[in-house]
C-alpha cells in the first residue's frame, strides 16, 4: 500500500476489496451482518464508502471473507487507517469553498490513478490549463462564479498539474479533444497560442497521448467526462466524472462507467493519428513545423487510424 494514497483512495482501496471478497464467497450483504452481528446498513455504507471501517472492524472482517495473507490484510490495515486521514494540499484555507464535492474528490483519485481517459467536447482539460485560459474558460459564468473563486479555481488547475508532473512514474493519459476544442478562440490569441504551445511540450514527454476527433464524424452525446484507473483498468476499479457547465459529479455504477469507455473507445479509433494529431495542435499553437517531417494538411480530415489505446 503507498504511503502517498490519498483518504478517497484509500478508503475505496477498502471497500473494493471487501466487496470483491463477499462477491467472491458468495454471500450477500445481509449475510456478513449476520455472522459480523452488525446491522446491514453498515455494511451497506462501508461498500459503498459512505463511511470509513476501523482496524479492530477490519481485522475480523477480512477473516471472515477469507482474507488471511499477512502482507494483504497489513495493507488493507493500513488504508483503512490512511482513509481516516484529512489534509491534503487541496484543504489549504486558500482552496476552501472554491472546489465542488465532486471535484475534490476527483482530485484526490487524480492524484492516485494509474491511467485515465478523457474527453474534451468543448475546452481544454482543466489540469492542462493555463491560469490565462482558465479565466477566459470561467468568464461567461460570472453570474454563478465570483472573481475569487475564478481565480482560486484558476490556480487549483495549475496546482494539479504539478503535481501530476512530480509524479513518478506519471500515469498514462488518453485524451480526446473534439476538433472544435482546437478551432475555439478562448481568451484571445494570444492565451490560444501559450495554451497550445503547453499541451504540445507535455505531448512531446511521452504520457500524454492526445488524439483530434473530426467534427465531420459523429461522437456519443456526451459532455466533458474522465475515466480514471486506479489499477487494475478494469470497470469494476474505475471512476467516471462527469461535469456540463457549472455542475459535476463522480459516477461509481458499473454499467455507466462501461457504457462511456465504450463510447471513449470509438471515438477515439474514429480520431486521427497521434502524428496528425500533435501537427494540428502544433498548428493552432502557431509552432514552427519541421520541414521534412510535417504532415500534409490536406490528411487532417481524411483516413483514420484504427486501433484502441488499451
């Protein structure tokens, strides 16, 4: 278990792994009440993370499910103990009252998953945001955001990224971005530039693997969502967030976390290559292009490479 788990992750850690137990010895809920002689809307809310499980609670629960090698119960001991845990960077006084309930805790998954996937329909990903470019993004919500907390969430952006850039290893992110992402003036030209000139230098490290979805090909009627893994990439393990406008939410029901990878995967083998995808990011980031090695214009909308990431 790594010491640098956060409470949210630690806590789901948890309670994933009791509800794969129980799953796996066939019982119900109502069942391990019985034999733990707790009541069943204990267990209910420890698999459903709503509360945190003790050490002295654990212990014996794990046993009873079946789960006895020393070093797993050790570590399931010791998340449980970390999800009781409070203060992260994002509970600096300078943060409070600026996150949403649902993005505080995709934060604190963000700063844990192994691999993630995006799509970006309307703007850049906030994580990869310039401060500039995130006011302009906030700006038409004036009416619901005040100026502190635009600037409070401007910072939190830039706050995220650094931290993903002193990860190691970084994890592995897929992103789509619809092609209008790229033909959207925000900000200004100049904002437009530096915003793409940043994504195009994280692109060029190795773990971001962006890829332009044409608007001449159809796309799942989807806003903004993310799919984070925090190891193994499987559904069951996964987080989907999702936001439109002003609001968001952390979706944790199998069936639609399965359902938007699966829209996810089809658009972006419907996407264009990574190679003419960087070119057109480079473009709108008004980057020299090399001379020998630029790719034609003219194939930015023509054929698509097939093939998931996965």
């Amino acid at each position: 278990m790594s010491s640098g788990d956060t409470p949210a992750v630690a806590r789901r850690k948890v309670r994933l792994a009791i509800k794969d137990a129980r799953n796996a010895k066939g019982d119900t809920q109502t069942q391990v009440a019985e034999a733990m002689e707790w009541s069943l809307s204990k267990v209910m809310r420890i698999e459903s993370g709503e509360v945190t499980i003790s050490a002295n609670d654990l212990r014996p629960l794990l046993s009873y499910l079946g789960i006895k090698d020393r070093r797993t119960v050790d570590d399931l001991v010791q998340a449980a103990k970390a999800s009781k845990q409070r203060r992260q960077w994002w509970d600096e006084s300078r943060y409070q009252g600026h996150l949403t309930p649902a993005m505080r805790q995709y934060i604190s998954f963000e700063a844990e998953a192994t691999s993630t996937r995006t799509f970006a329909p309307a703007a850049i990903p906030g994580w990869m945001q310039t401060e500039e470019y995130a006011h302009a993004v906030m700006q038409p919500f004036v009416e619901d955001l005040t100026s502190e907390v635009i600037s409070a969430r401007s910072a939190i952006r830039t706050a995220r990224r650094n931290v993903l850039l002193k990860r190691n290893p970084r994890p592995s992110i897929y992103m789509v971005l619809d092609e209008s992402v790229l033909l959207r003036n925000i900000g200004g030209d100049q904002t437009t530039r530096e915003q793409f000139t940043l994504i195009h230098s994280l692109i060029g490290e190795g773990w971001l693997h962006i890829r332009i979805h044409p608007m001449a090909n159809p796309f799942a009627p989807f806003g903004h969502f993310d799919l984070l893994y925090l190891s193994p990439e499987e559904s069951g393990h996964a987080v989907l967030y999702r936001e439109s406008g002003t609001v968001d939410e952390i979706v944790d029901d199998e069936t639609r976390i399965v359902r938007h990878r699966k829209a996810w995967d089809q658009m972006w083998d419907g996407s264009l290559d990574q190679e003419n995808s960087t070119a057109r990011i480079a473009r709108a980031a008004q980057l020299p292009r090399p001379a020998a090695d630029a790719p034609d214009d003219s194939d930015d909308s023509g054929p698509v490479e097939r093939g998931s990431s996965r």
